[in-house]
C-alpha cells in the first residue's frame, strides 16, 4: 500500500500474453512415463500445456509477451522507463532476465527489477510497480512474468507429479498512472508469507550451500529437480488464497458479491474450485484456463487475465481479484477496479 495520493491510482494500459507454439498433450506424456490422459485430467485438469524448443529462454517469451503489451497501449517502447521481471526459471543461475529483456528490446539503460517469488511472483511485482506508479517515481513501467519450466522437469515415473503440471509460457503490462481520477486501477496489493514450509515445493540444488555450486552426487541424486508435497500445497493453497483475496475485499470496503471476476493462479483446477467454493463466489465468476496451459507459475495470472479481456469477460467499472500461492510459501492478492 503506502501513502501516496490515490488521485494517482496505477491503471494497466496495455497487456499481452505468448506461448510457444509446440503443444504437448497428455498423450504425449503417456509415452514418457506411466500416466494417462484421465489420471491427469482428474488431478489437475490439464489437458495440454506448451513446451519452447531447445534454446529458447524464458526473457524470449518475456520479449515476445511484452512488445505485445506495448503495442496495445499505443506506446512506443522507449516510453518505458523500468523494466520489472518477474520469473523462478531465468536463462542463467544470474543474472536475472529483466537487463535480457532490456536488451532484446533495445531500450536504454533504465532500471530492471528481478522479482524471485515463484507462482506469487506475479503480484509481488504488481504491487511493486503501483508503488513506482503512485509515488510518480516511473511513469511508464513493464511488468512481464515468465517461464520456462519444461527443460527442468523429471519425465519419468519418479518425477510424473511434477512434470505432468507445468508449463511454459509469458505475460506481460504496461502500468501508467491514471490521469482522470475516475476510480479505475489497482485499488490494493497485499502479500503473504510463510518460510517454514520451504521444503513443500522447492528446487534443493544448485546453490551457495555447495561447493562447487554442481557436484556429481547433486547429479546422480536428482535434487536439481522440482520437488512438492502435493498434500500439504493443496491443502495450504485452498486456505490462503480466498484468505488473500479477503484481506483485500475489507481492506477496500468490498464483498465478494462486489468481484466481476476471480482470477486465482492456476496452479490446479481443483484448487482454483476449492478457493471459489471456499469464497462462496459461482465458478462462472472465475478465470480457469489451466485446461490449455498447466502451471505456468508467474505467468499464469496475466496469461489467464489477458485471455479473460479477450473473451469479453471484464468489462470497465468491474472489479477483478487476483490471488496467488505458491512455493515458500508465498501468497497473494490484488484488486483493479478496471
């Protein structure tokens, strides 16, 4: 939040969303490891996801989401004056994808934030970019989210939990502030926390802890890959996130009966059904798209509210809530008034 005027209020001016074009269906996955099309459907609800080729890096699909942002606010790209990336699988251990994005982009040394907080990593930059925005620091902020989570997935009967959910995708905003006072924009962010949970979703190695970084025991036990204990994030995520989404509609004077649409991050749709049965809000009223993408972690929600603006399901005036939960445990949410 913080104290700035609200006469000032963060507006999105434009948005994009990109996928790779391959399709990896879950008969695809039948073929790797035993699965079936129905053990998955009935988990999760995925029926398809998108894998990139070889050699394609997640600031590519950052690239290809955000000149799609810009062309659809009207702006030119060096109107943009900070970068905010937000990502848990970068081309490189480091840097970070926003300076790559920056580049690919051609615009001049502005600013780039990495944001590092996984499925809520989405709106933790949201709610960092509003207070740019609010505060006149930045007038014109990129926000893109991106994945790429198949070229680190364990394809085989060991690792099927996991690497029949994700997949790889981007989104990305343009954050102006809104001139007119007219009510429109970000009304609150609000994020969450909880670190002793760590170890129910984490990637253990590489890291600092090692040296060096890679080891061969690191190889042969295969801690480089995902892990989850699907129990307890199922069961935390469908408590956090209509919690989130709670704090927000009081901290704003609003109901759930005021919410035109819920996107939660579409982390399973089960969950997504289980935070709507928990919010009392008709499944109608929320954004589910998991079916064509699985997790596709800090892009999920501005993929889902891109596609949701498309189908003419918001309309201006609405209030839209967004509420995350993922690995950390982080959680969050936000509510626009669009």
């Amino acid at each position: 939040m913080g104290a700035a005027s609200m006469d000032k209020r963060t507006i999105i001016t434009g948005i994009g969303h990109y996928v790779p074009p391959r399709v990896v269906t879950n008969f695809d996955l039948e073929k790797l490891m035993d699965t079936s099309d129905e053990w998955i459907r009935q988990r999760s609800g995925i029926i398809e996801r998108r894998h990139v080729e070889l050699g394609v890096g997640s600031s590519d699909l950052a690239v290809e989401a955000a000149r799609r942002a810009i062309a659809d606010s009207g702006s030119r790209t060096s109107d943009i004056d900070l970068i905010i990336a937000a990502t848990l699988s970068p081309d490189h251990y480091f840097p970070g994808i926003g300076v790559l994005v920056q580049a690919k982009l051609d615009l001049p040394p502005i600013g780039a934030i990495d944001v590092r907080n996984q499925c809520s990593g989405f709106i933790y930059a949201l709610s960092i970019g509003d207070q740019y925005i609010r505060t006149g620091a930045y007038k014109k902020i990129l926000l893109v989210a991106a994945e790429v989570q198949s070229t680190n997935l364990n394809y085989s009967d060991e690792g099927r939990d996991m690497a029949v959910l994700f997949g790889d995708g981007a989104g990305a905003l343009i954050l102006e502030p809104n001139e007119h006072n007219d009510g429109r924009g970000i009304l609150s962010t609000h994020l969450f926390a909880d670190g002793r949970h760590v170890t129910d979703l984490w990637m253990e190695k590489p890291g600092c802890l090692d040296k060096p970084a890679v080891t061969e025991e690191m190889v042969r036990t295969k801690k480089f890959f995902p892990r989850m204990d699907g129990k307890n994030v199922f069961k935390n995520a469908s408590v956090k996130m209509p919690e989130a989404v709670r704090a927000a509609l009081q901290h704003n004077g609003l109901t759930v009966e005021d919410v035109a649409l819920l996107i939660p991050h579409q982390a399973n749709d089960r969950i997504s059904q289980m935070v709507a049965h928990n919010l009392k809000i008709p499944l109608e009223k929320v954004m589910r798209n998991i079916s064509k993408y699985g997790n596709t972690t800090a892009a999920s929600i501005p993929i889902a509210l891109h596609e949701a603006l498309q189908e003419g399901r918001i309309k201006p005036g609405d209030v839209v809530a967004l509420t995350s939960f993922g690995s950390g445990y982080t959680w969050a949410s936000a509510l626009i008034r669009w």
